[in-house]
C-alpha cells in the first residue's frame, strides 16, 4: 500500500492487479457512482449535491469530492466572485466511467421494477438547482405618532384650573 501526498492510503497497483479491484480504486464506495451521475446532469455545485444525494453529509460530500478530483475524475472550477462560486465538471476521464454508472442505474432499475427494463435512461428531477430568491419588499417608512389630541374639557374644569 502506498501512501500518497495527502496522507490518504492508496493500493500500489501493478500490471498484474484485477482490473475490477482498479476500477474499484476510483470508483468504490457509496458516493462515488452517485456523485459522477449528478453532476454528469448538470447538479455541479456543492449546495446543489448536498439536496440532491440522499443521505450524504457535508464532510462526507467534500471528502468525496476531494478523492475525485484527486484522481482526475472531476475539476473543480473556482470563480472569483462575491460570493464565492465553486462548479464540479467530469474530465475526460470522468466521462468515460459514464457507461459503468448507468449500467448500475439499469440493473438497479430492473431489480426495483420485478425485472422490467428501462425503456430510456431516467433522469431524475433535481430537488432545487438556484436558492429561490424572494421578491424584495420595501419597508414602509416610519413616521412619528402624532400626540392624540384632548377631548375638550368642559366649562367647569377649564374654570376650576383656568
């Protein structure tokens, strides 16, 4: 086993490894199918992984997204904006793991249906892809309370303190 720059174990594979115990090494795990399917559909942002994959935590999905990027799966795109905007896209590399994910969306698919193949490959409707921004409503400007006037006194107050 050999440890590589950022102190994360890695199996030294040579010539003779399985090729699935390989392909294992970029892809293994729960997350990692999942990941490389959502952002192959256009869910590319943290924020936007975080509600569409079930189940997954933020430490998880940035561990997980490190690890692909890290095997050249993913780039990680940062724009210098305010705030802040980060984009996951597939590499080459990644894309060519595409066929993989999507065989194990059919078989999962035909397991979950009593045998019944897709007739096209389903995509999933994203949770939420933009925060709704809420219409911006203009505070009503304040104004001060005008001192309610006195009901007139009567004749004879107004002779006992007059």
């Amino acid at each position: 086993m050999a440890i590589t720059k950022n102190n994360s174990k890695r199996v030294s594979l040579n010539s003779d490894a399985c090729s699935i115990t390989y392909c294992m090494q970029y892809i293994g795990g729960k997350w990692k199918p999942i990941l490389l399917d959502r952002i192959s559909k256009g869910l590319n942002r943290f924020g936007i992984l975080i509600k569409n994959v079930e189940g997954i935590n933020r430490q998880m999905l940035s561990k997980q997204l490190k690890e692909l990027e890290r095997d050249e799966l993913l780039v990680r795109k940062v724009y210098s904006e305010i705030p802040p905007r980060v984009e996951y896209e597939l590499t080459a590399k990644g894309q060519s793991l595409l066929p993989l994910v999507q065989a194990m969306n059919r078989w999962g698919y035909k397991q979950q249906n009593g045998g019944l193949e897709m007739e096209e490959p389903i995509l999933e409707e994203p949770v939420a892809t933009e925060p709704v921004k809420k219409p911006a409503v203009k505070a009503k400007p304040k104004t001060k309370a005008k001192p309610k006037a006195s009901a007139p006194a009567d004749s004879a107050q107004q002779s006992l303190f007059g």
